[in-house]
C-alpha cells in the first residue's frame, strides 16, 4: 500500500480559483460534484414537500378533503418525477461519484472535464424545462406517462415534463460516458481492474446502464412528444397503435434506471462496512462481479412491471423467472458485507448506522421485491400500496440511506471539516424509525388491497394511512436535522484530519480538502484497496 | 391665401404621416436591422481575424478552459514535459476507401434489384442481410474498426445486441398477444 | 505537399492525461459510447417499425408505393460518397494534406445539402399529398387501407430524426473544417476530425438501413 504524505492544505480545491464564476465555468470535477448536491438535494425538498402533501391529504384528519382528486394526481405525479429523475438518478453518481471516483483511481480529473460541465448544465435546463410544466399545465399522469391517457385525454403540460426529462437523459448519458472511460483510462499506474474500490466498480457498472438504457428512454419521450403534438398514432389504438408498446419500450429503461439508483448506494455500503468493520472487504471479486451482473441482468427484466398490462403470459413467465434471479447478486453482496463485519471490529459511528440501517431496509425492500416478481401474487399486489411499500423500501431506505451515510463519510473530505455525529446519530434515529412507521403499515395496506395513487381509499384503511403520515412527519424531522448537521459543519465545523475514520482508500491519502489536482504526487498503487493489517 | 392653407394642409398631412411612417417603419427597422447584422458579423468576424503573422487568433472563450501550465515544476506528475510517444496509426489508403465505396454502390444497386422481385415473408431478410453487408463495410473500413482495438468494437457492437434484446422481448409479446388474435 | 508542421508546435494534450496517446484513445472510447447510444436512440424507432410492419403488412406495403424509390436510391448514394469523402479527408488530415481534406470536408457537407434538399422535395409531396402522419392524415388513394397512417407516422419520425442528425453532422463537418483551415488539427492531433466523421458514418449506417426499411421492403 502505497500514499503519500499530504502537505497541511492551505490550497485546496475549495480556495484554488475564487469567485462564482470560477465555479460557472469550473472543470473541477470536485467543484462540479458540489453543484449537484446543491441542486439535487434542493429538489429533494421539493419532491419532499409535495410527498408531505400526498400524506397530509391521505391521513384525512379533518372531514374535508385536503386537496381534490385532481391536485392530489398532480402532487404525486410531481413527487415521482422530481424524486426519479432529478434526485435519485443523479443523486450519487454525479454527486458522491463525481467527487471520488477519480480520487479513488488516483486520477488528476475525469476524462472529460467539460463534458462533465456540460452534463451538469444539461441537467439544469432540463430540470427547468421540466418545472415550468408547474406553472404552465401541471401533469396528472403520474411519473411514468402511460398512454393513451398522457396522449390522448391530458393537457399539454407533459410535453414540458417529459422534453425535460429528456434534456436530463442525456445529461445521465453523458455523465455514464465519462464514468466509463475514466475508469478504463485514468487509473494511476499499478491500479488494474482488480485493485479499484468496490465503490468505482458499482459508478462502472452504473455508467454501463446509464449509456445502454438511457438512449431508449430518449427515443420513448420523443415518441410521446410526437404522438401529442403531431398524432402519430403509435400508441393510439383509433389509429392502429398499441399502448402496451409505450410500456415495454417506456420500461426497457425504467427497470435498469432503478439499478442506475441502487448500485452506486451499495458500492457505498461496501465503503463503509469495511471502513467501520477495520477489515478487508470479504469476496472482493464476488462484490464487483454482482454489480456487473445486476447491471446485465437488469435488462432482461423489465416486463414485470406490465404483468396485468395485458402482455401475453408467454412473456409473463419469462420475466417473472429471471426477475427472480436478478435478486442473487444483490444478496450476495448483502452476505459478503455480513461476512466483512464477523470478527472486524465495528464501531457505530453515523455513517455505519446508516450502512447498517441500509442492509435491513434493504432486504426487507428487496425480499418484497421477490414476492411481486412472482406474477401469480403481482396479480394481487399490482397497483397497490404494497408496490408502493417496495420500492420506497429500496428506493428511501436503500439509497438515501447509502446517501447520507456518505455525506457523514466523506464530509470532512470534502469540506475539510468535521460534521457532528451526535446530529448524525438523531437525524438517524429519526429517519429509520420514521420510515419504518410511514412505509410498513403501507405494506399491509397494499396486502389488503388499497390501490396506489387513488386520492381516496376504504374507510377501514383510515388508521393505517395515518400512522403512515406521522410517520412522514418523522422522516421530514430526520432529514432537517441531517440538513442542520450539514450546514453547521460547514459554518462552524472544526478541522478535519486527512483520515479521520482509518480508511484506506485513495482518498483518504491526500488531505482534507483535497488540492485541485487531488494529489501532489500520482500515486503508485501497489496493494488493494481495503488492505487493512 | 387659401393656396396656403389648401396646399399647407396637404403639406402637413404628408408630412405628418410620412414622417412616422419612414421613421418607424423604414428608418427605425434598418437601424435596428443593420445593428443586429453588424453585431453578428463583427462577432463572427472575430474567428476569421488575424494576428499579425496571418495566423488566426483564439477563440476568446476558449481562455475558460485553458488548463493550467507547469512549465517550471519538476515532478513527474506533470508529464506535460515527457517526449510525446511515437505511435503508429494506421492509415487506410484512398485506394481501399474506393473500392469500399464502390461495393457498397453495387450493394445499393443488389438492393432496389432485389426489391422487385416478392419473396414473401423472406423480403425482409435479404433486406436486411444486405443491409447488414453494407453497414458492416461502413463500420469495418470507413469507422476503421478493423484496425481498432476489441474495447471499441464490443462497446458498438454491445449496442446492436441490447437492441437485439428489446425487440426479441417486446416481439415475443406482441406475437403471443396481438397476432393471434388479429387473425395474422 | 505536406504543411503538417504548423499544428505541431500548437497542439499540447490536455493536463490530466498522461501523454497524446492517452488523451487519443481516451476520446475515441468516448465517441464509441455515444455513437452507440446514438444507434440504440435510433434502434428503438426501428424495433417500433418491426413491430407494427408485421402487424399490418399491408398498411406498410401500400405506404412504401407511395415513397418514390427513385430519390431514395439517389439519396441513398449521395450519403454513401458523403461517407467516402469523409472517410479521405480523415485520412489527408492524418498525412497532413490540409488542402485536399479541407475539400473533401467541403464535397461532405455539400452532399449532405443535397440530401436536405432532396428530403424537402420528397417532404413537400408528402404534404401536397397528405400523406401525413397519424391525425393529419387526409390522402384519398390509400383511404381504404385502414390505419395507412401508421406508415407515415414512421416515415416522418424515423426520416425527421434522421434528418436533424444530418443537419447537425452537417454542422459539425463544417467546425471541423474551420479548424482544419486553420491549421490546429494535423497528423499529431486528429482527434476531432476522427470524431465527427465516426458521427457522420453513424448517420449513414442509419440511413443504410432505413432506405430498404421505409422504401423498398414495405
């Protein structure tokens, strides 16, 4: 294991050029990570706020409707999109990802910086391309834009929606692009593929997503963009078209888009079992080859989705089948980070609490998943709250999880300061207990049978959906404090140390902050990357 | 006189609906007109000025992403100042580009022959065998794949196959669900 | 006569690659992966077309008669050649023929007009005879072919995207041309010249397969 010393950073890359125009045209790829977490976690509020919503109307406090049926489609059309494509998709990759991977693989940048810029640009105008739907004709929907109704009956709104989501495809795309050939190009000397962080491995298999899935998606809006405004009748069965296609081409992406939101969180879990366990990670090869494997697989799977869409039982079966292989290589790697832990020794700072919080939520989203995957019982659970209950599970409880575990990581890498564990550990407590109470009840609701995005339900369902929205209101408390911690570290956070957690990553061989080109000197790898003694 | 008031009112009307007339509608639009047209030449003409030796100055944006230079710093990090390796690239010669172009020209020419003739169901296979040809004298010889290294070409060719995957899926359902039933 | 030695002093590769070798291959990669998400984009429209052509057989065969063969053969041997000179002006960029590339570029983007111009005269007999997509469909000679709309709403998608990629090769063709005059691509640093025309044989190979698809097979 080879590092070099670092230097007491008095420049870093945080005070290397100043002024904000230095960041509007920065190549940093640092700096540009930054920008997304700004941007990404401010529609995370967003998103949040109108989820706080669709809970305040569905726990019918008071006898009145909070919002009509036709508000409440358009709140959770809202929330999906927003949450989808412009905080989880991006959210670890072109934050946390773009920030370490060249640090992990020794790099002075990515392979393209300025398409990197580009790509953060990109996502800003389609992000506000999307958003003006808000004030122009807001989308009923829902996130996914199924004909003929998004076609056919709605307003035009949805082709500002659906012509942002395109622009920030291709701002997806562009950022897979770089991910990939920087981890094929840029390692330092001595690093092969066998030596990169089982983080970088899980942003390579992410980028392998990203430039295969993504392209489809485009095509499938510019259809949708066609069909509205010119008539093309592709999905309009009057015209001879057929609305299961917009499914099947509308999910070719959709279904490897939840894996381009899941890998790069378990490559994070994987960092920090080993890092808070102080042993090397167990069946390194195993880890990196089942990100690889997702990544294929996950192709291959789509159809689950559209199980009662009317597509033949033919095409059922097959995809009930391998959707149910496309659970191996995910628990192998929940069984590898158990095997990390047995006799390491384990310390429960925040960002393992959030790691450890991760791998319950995990499984438990992931073993429902096997239940839905199985097409005789989605018959049931199709369209229910207990899908709804799913993929929040994997989605909430997998990858925000993984997230702000992250943050708390590499906070004091990033900024040079440290973050408070104490806020760490409250903003914890209250985001696990509180999502447990807001998504479990749902899995019981959906058993029962309450549909998904109706605004109203049974009145039997009425206890469970209001334990679910306080539960809400504990998440919301979760998520302010972890906002708090991170501002006040960033106020008034004592000085971080190079490596303030004993992890033995690239990136905790130069200093807090790291200086503009990462290192002062390449390093030359010569031993793997947890190689704890 | 009324010659003055007769031929002043005249005068007057003329001139006042002149005046506004070619103020707003001549003057104005070809002032406005000419200095839009001259700002996007003179912005334009600056990538064709020339410095002093003839040769073409910068592109004035491009000082943005100028990255930094480390002329007087030794460490072996900056490998700015290693000798650029020699490489070879191999150059494919006009000669094999023609005769390339020219297949494809008698491809083309098989093509439309072929699409007089009905070969039932067959039709679209040998379409798209010969399509296929051409594209794959393209990519070998025109995209230089030939004489590329293996990453680029399974990272082209990954495409096709994931391609292959949507359409042998989404035509699997389509045959088992809408075929049978619309009596094909 | 080789002027290969201007760009020379002037090309330095970028800092955080290792040498000009690395930055090359680095950029190459880079381009395969967006020309395969270009034809993956394009590949979806395709999958559609395969789909519905085996659907209704009929719609697509009676559509295809109204495509006039003729211009699609010729269009078809114009983006060909386009694909040759491009190919022959990387190849003068590589051995420092500034000149001949800079007109085999020009030849390029010449043919690529010609191809515009062609579709315009195809496009406007289209609407002349309303042979539109979807909705606006109003031709009476395919009135009794039910769905004969389909066909058009392809045609238009799958041609109007492929056109669009023209224009935009068409562009870039002539950035790359500019930088070619002015001396900073040479043999020591090709790069954008390879990248463009790699682009530009993607929206042949498209078209390749197109022509048969949309005029012949139907």
């Amino acid at each position: 294991m080879s590092h070099v010393a670092s230097t007491t950073s008095t420049t870093n890359y945080l005070n290397h050029h100043k002024g904000i125009m230095s960041w509007v045209y920065t190549l940093d790829h640092k700096r540009i990570g930054i920008m997304y977490f700004v941007t990404v976690m401010t529609m995370f509020l967003i998103g949040g706020i109108f989820a706080l919503g669709i809970r305040l109307h569905l726990a019918k406090f008071g006898a009145e409707a909070f919002i009509t049926a036709d508000t409440y489609n358009k709140f959770m059309t809202y929330h999906g999109a927003i949450m989808v494509f412009m905080v989880i998709v991006p959210g670890i990759p072109a934050f946390l990802g773009n920030f370490f991977l060249p640090i992990q693989i020794g790099a002075k940048d990515v392979a393209f910086p300025r398409l990197n810029l580009a790509s953060y640009y990109l996502f800003l105008i389609g992000m506000a391309i999307s958003l003006t739907s808000l004030f122009y004709n807001k989308v009923d929907t829902g996130w996914t834009f199924y004909t003929p109704y998004s076609t056919l009956s709605t307003s035009n709104g949805v082709i500002f929606l659906v012509l942002g989501v395109f622009v920030m495809g291709f701002s997806s795309i562009l950022t897979g692009l770089n991910f990939f050939v920087t981890t094929h190009k840029m390692r330092a000397p001595g690093m092969g593929m066998d030596k990169i962080p089982l983080f970088v491995w899980a942003l390579y298999s992410t980028a392998i997503i990203q430039i295969l899935a993504t392209p489809v998606l485009a095509i499938t809006l510019f259809l949708l963009i066609a069909e509205k405004t010119l008539g093309v009748g592709i999905f309009d069965p009057a015209l001879g078209g057929d609305p299961v296609l917009f499914q099947h081409f509308f999910w070719f992406y959709s279904h490897p888009a939840v894996y381009i939101m899941i890998l790069p969180a378990m490559g994070i879990i994987s960092e920090l079992i080993t890092t808070f366990s102080k042993k090397t990670i167990f069946g390194y090869r195993a880890i990196a080859y089942s990100s690889v494997a997702i990544a294929a697989v996950s192709f291959l799977v789509w159809g689950h989705h559209m199980f009662v869409s009317g597509q033949s039982t033919l095409a059922g079966v097959i995809f009930s089948f391998i959707t149910m292989l496309v659970g191996v290589p995910t628990a192998i790697k929940l069984f590898n980070w158990i095997a990390t832990m047995h006799k390491g020794t384990v310390s429960f700072e925040s960002p393992m609490l959030f790691a450890l919080g991760f791998m319950f939520l995990f499984t438990i989203g992931g073993l429902t998943g096997v239940f839905l995957a199985a097409s005789g019982l989605d018959i049931h659970f199709h369209d229910t709250y207990f899908v709804v209950a799913h993929f929040h599970y994997v989605m909430v409880g997998g990858t925000l999880m993984a997230l702000m575990g992250g943050i708390f990581y590499w906070f004091p890498k990033m900024f040079g300061k440290n973050i408070s564990d104490t806020l760490g550990r409250y903003s914890w407590v209250f985001i696990f207990t509180g999502f447990n109470v807001t998504f479990f009840p749902q899995f019981i609701l959906g058993q029962f049978g309450m549909p998904r995005r109706y605004f109203d339900y049974l009145p039997e369902y009425t206890s469970l959906n209001q334990i679910s929205t306080v539960g809400s209101w504990l998440i919301g408390i979760g998520f302010l404090i972890g906002l708090y911690a991170v501002i006040k570290g960033l106020v008034s956070g004592t000085q971080a140390a190079d490596n303030p957690w004993g992890g033995k990553t690239l990136e905790w061989q130069t200093s807090s902050p790291p200086p503009h080109e990462n290192f002062d000197k390449t390093p030359v790898i010569t031993a793997g990357p947890y190689d704890y003694r | 006189m009324e010659i003055i008031i007769n031929y002043g009112l005249y005068f007057i009307a003329i001139f006042c609906v002149l005046t506004p007339v070619l103020a707003f509608g001549i003057f104005a639009p070809g002032i406005a007109s000419t200095t839009v047209f001259a700002f996007i030449a003179n912005w334009a003409g600056q990538f064709l000025d020339l410095s002093k030796e003839g040769k073409i100055k910068e592109i004035p944006f491009s000082n943005i992403f100028k990255q930094d230079v480390h002329a007087d710093d030794d460490s072996p990090m900056w490998i700015d100042n290693a000798k650029p390796d020699s490489h070879e690239h191999h150059v494919i010669s006009t000669k094999t580009y023609i005769i390339v172009f020219l297949s494809l020209i008698v491809g083309t020419i098989i093509t439309v022959f072929v699409a007089n003739f009905d070969f039932g169901s067959m039709n679209m296979v040998i379409a798209m065998l010969v399509a296929t040809a051409k594209a794959s004298l393209v990519l070998l010889y025109f995209m230089h794949l030939k004489y590329d290294n293996m990453m680029n070409r399974v990272i082209f060719l990954s495409g096709f196959f994931f391609l292959l995957l949507i359409f042998a899926f989404t035509m699997g359902d389509i045959v088992s669900r809408i075929l049978p039933t619309a009596g094909y | 006569m080789t002027t290969a030695s201007k760009s020379e002093k002037k090309f330095h590769h970028a800092h955080h690659f290792d040498s000009a070798e690395h930055q090359y291959s680095s950029s190459k990669q880079g381009i395969w992966l967006f020309l395969c998400t270009e034809i993956l984009m394009f590949g979806g429209l395709f999958v559609g077309y395969l789909i519905y052509h085996s659907l209704y057989p009929e719609v697509f065969h009676q559509g295809s008669h109204m495509l006039n063969k003729t211009l699609g053969a010729f269009n078809t041997v114009v983006l060909l050649f386009s694909s040759l000179t491009m190919a022959l002006a990387i190849s003068y960029v590589q051995t420092g023929k500034r000149k001949a590339a800079t007109w085999a570029m020009l030849v390029t983007i010449l043919c690529a007009c010609t191809f515009m111009v062609v579709k315009y005269f195809e496009y406007a007999h289209k609407f002349h005879d309303g042979l539109l997509p979807g909705r606006y469909f109003t031709n009476l000679e395919l009135a009794e072919v039910k769905n004969a709309a389909m066909f058009f709403s392809f045609y238009f998608v799958m041609t109007g995207l492929h056109g669009v990629h023209v224009v935009v090769g068409a562009a870039l063709i002539f950035w790359v041309m500019i930088k070619n005059i002015r001396g900073n691509v040479g043999p020591e640093y090709f790069t954008p010249v390879e990248g463009v025309g790699l682009f530009w044989h993607v929206v042949d190979l498209v078209w390749i397969y197109l022509f048969p698809l949309l005029y012949l097979v139907g």
